[in-house]
C-alpha cells in the first residue's frame, strides 16, 4: 500500500453570512483544517490540524512531497520522518506539530480501515465506553444549562478580567459535587505574585484544576505558584510533542496536562504524553477549545486508551456546522461522549458542506473590546501592558468578603 496524495480542506468557522452568531457561537477568526491522505488501494485517512490552520495548510502540501510512495501502515516511522524533515525550520512548534498531527491521525484511520478495527483496539483496547466532558460557562445561566444536559463538570475562562464572584457564584449555582475549574488563559499581565493571590481566593472553592495562571512559557513563574497555591494546576494547551511538554512534567508542575488532539504531535505522541505523565501521577485532560470535530474523534480514541484520561475539554455550545461537517456527528448523553466502534476514528468529512464555508482569515485582532490597538500608548504591547492595567483586571477580594 502506497501513499498517493494528501488533500487538505480549510474552512472558515463561524456564523453564516447574514445570521447573526448565537450566544457562546465562534465568531469572526476561528479555521478548521481537515485533510485527507489517499492511498494506490483506494484506502484514505481523515485528520485535523490546528496550531494555525491556515498557515499549516502549506506545511502539509511541504510533507506530502516526502510521503508519496511511502507505505501509511509505518506510522511511527513516518512521524520521525517528518519531524526530521522540519528541523531546518526550527524547533516544531504548534504549527509543525499540528501539521504532523494532521497527517499521523490519518494514518492511523487508514491502519484501522485496513484492518477492520476501531484506532482504540490497535492501541492496547480501552478502559472505557464514554468519557466524560466538561462545558464552559461564562455565567450561572449557563452553568445551569449545561447541568440541564448531564453534565458535572463546568470550566470558567477569564477573558479580559479575573472575576473571583463569577466563580463563586458558578460554584454555588452547580453545587458542591459538581466538578469547577478556572482558566486564566496564561495572561502575562498576571505576574506569579498575582496569580498566587487569585489561587489563595480559588483555594476557596474546591476547583478541579487552575489552568493556565500565567503566560505559559514562564515556567519559572508556574514553579512559584505551584510552591504557593494549593489548588491542583493544569496546562500544556500551546505546546507540542512530548519535548514541549516534558517540562511542565519532570518538574511536577502541574496536576493536569492538556496537549491540544489537533497539534500535540500526533496520537501515538498524545499516548506517550500520558505514558510521561502517568509516571508522575499526573492526569490527562486533552484541550479542545479551538478544534474541531475530527480532533475530537482522536481524542476519544486516546483517553479510551490511558489509565489516567480525567476528561475532554467540550464546547457543548459552539457553531452549528460542527455537526454537519462530519459523519456521524458526536453529541454528549449525561455530559459524556461515547467511543466510537466503526473501523478507524469512526468518522468521514462531509466535503460538500466544508466547501460552504472558504477561509477567509485566522488571525485575531487584539482581544480587547474597549481600546483597540494604541500604537504609541501603553496599549501597544498588550502582552506586556500589565501593570498599568491591572486595577481594572485584577479583582482580587469577592464582594461581600
Ligand atoms: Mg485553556
């Protein structure tokens, strides 16, 4: 069997032109690439990239100029292939990593074809028919709803601000056995001093895991948290392969490590992250905020498969087309998805309706809402701006504390 070409389908994800977004809907900058590896024996492979869809589109077409001809049953040999093949640029990255995720999930959706077996049987067999999911909410509305729908996990993302009485006002809302966690996206404006003392609040609330406290490539700053805060520490979202992650496990830095399905380096690299963090006794709970559905599949397919999968990061109440532009599209029962059984990752792409929606970008402008970009201000390095801002992010004392 021979690899004869790799197709690649990049889409734009988001409100159909002329409708208005629903509430928690994706908007405006958000791509989803699928590809497509074909085979002499007419055999083919779906997988996702993410990392940076639209940059990773020619990276793949760059990697199939080496992968034509070859035999896709060689997974791991094909892997370390590509990955030498992209040293000159570099270390890889999440845009080279989620061109090698893209590619190695097909492959292994091919083996499973060949043989007639679910990617989860030809990876040890699993130790689970469903795993379970944790939602998002911005509000206690929303907490409800996703309560509503059978879930007992809800995550909060600060987003511009920290808001301690959201959360506790989640926590109250979902009661005291429902799990809650915290998300700070890694804001570099939070210095470790600052998010020690929003953990000393959180230590309050029986979180499940606090993600991302500070800008995560301050792994020094992560260390003084981790030393200071007693409340269990998840990330790993923006690295890839099990170099990228390596780190945050030797050093015992987190409780939680959450490679990202569509550009963590590959299924066979997600399973040897879990290996790396199980040895630590440290959990897996795969990040899923930017993929889409294909990623979600593979995901399923590693967490059946390792001891220590905690849950799958889903955005229950994301864009529509998500269940339309796969086949079968996945839906939660009781907050859990179920491991699919079909030959391979159990779904195909429905090129008709990816075809609706062309890239048009994938770069987000600044994410304030306010202020915009201020060249010349303290608004011109917003990564950076920190300090000057910080009495209108950092609320530190709940009202009524
Ligand atoms: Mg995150």
């Amino acid at each position: 069997m021979k690899i004869t070409d790799i197709k690649t389908y990049l889409m734009q994800v988001g409100p159909r032109p002329g409708v208005p977004a629903k509430d928690g809907s994706f908007r405006g900058s958000r791509n989803w690439l699928f590809l497509k590896v074909e085979t002499d024996e007419g055999v083919t492979g779906i997988g996702e990239c993410s990392g940076w869809p639209r940059v990773i589109e020619r990276a793949v077409e760059d990697l199939a100029t080496i992968l034509k001809g070859e035999d896709p049953r060689d997974i791991d040999r094909l892997w370390q292939r590509m990955y030498v093949a992209t040293m000159g640029h570099g270390m890889t990255g999440t845009v080279g990593g989620g061109a090698l995720t893209g590619i190695e999930m097909a492959l292994w959706d091919i083996k499973g074809k060949v043989l007639g077996q679910p990617v989860w049987n030809l990876l040890g067999g699993k130790f689970r028919d469903t795993i379970p999911c944790y939602g998002h909410a911005k509000s206690t509305k929303r907490a409800r709803e996703l309560m509503d729908r059978g879930y007992s996990a809800v995550k909060v993302g600060f987003t511009g601000a920290v808001d301690l009485d959201l959360v506790a006002a989640i926590r109250d809302e979902i009661g005291p056995d429902a799990d809650l966690m915290v998300d700070a996206h890694g804001p570099s404006w939070m210095t470790a001093a600052d998010a020690i003392l929003v953990g000393r609040e959180l230590e309050q609330l029986d979180l499940l895991f606090y993600e991302d406290p500070v800008a995560p490539e301050n792994l020094d700053a992560l260390q003084r948290v981790r030393d200071a805060v007693n409340v269990p520490l998840a990330a790993g979202e923006r690295v890839s392969t099990i170099y990228g992650i390596r780190p945050y496990i030797e050093r015992d830095l987190v409780d939680v490590i959450q490679p990202d399905t569509g550009r963590a380096g590959g299924i066979t690299q997600m399973r040897k992250m879990a290996a790396m963090a199980e040895s630590h006794y440290i959990t897996l709970a795969p990040h899923s905020g930017s993929l889409g559905p294909v990623a979600e599949f593979a995901a399923l397919h590693v967490m059946a498969t390792v001891p220590n999968a905690l849950m799958l990061e889903r955005v229950e109440f994301d864009w529509e087309g998500r269940a339309e532009v796969v086949s079968p599209a996945l839906s939660s029962t009781n907050g859990a998805l179920r491991v699919p059984d079909a030959p391979g990752l159990g779904v195909e792409l429905v090129e008709e309706e990816i075809a609706k929606y062309p890239s048009q970008r994938n770069v987000t402008d600044m994410p304030e809402t306010d202020g915009a970009y201020e060249p010349g201000t303290v608004g011109e390095c917003v990564y950076f701006q920190s300090r000057l801002r910080r009495g209108t992010r950092l609320r530190l004392k709940r009202t009524g504390d």
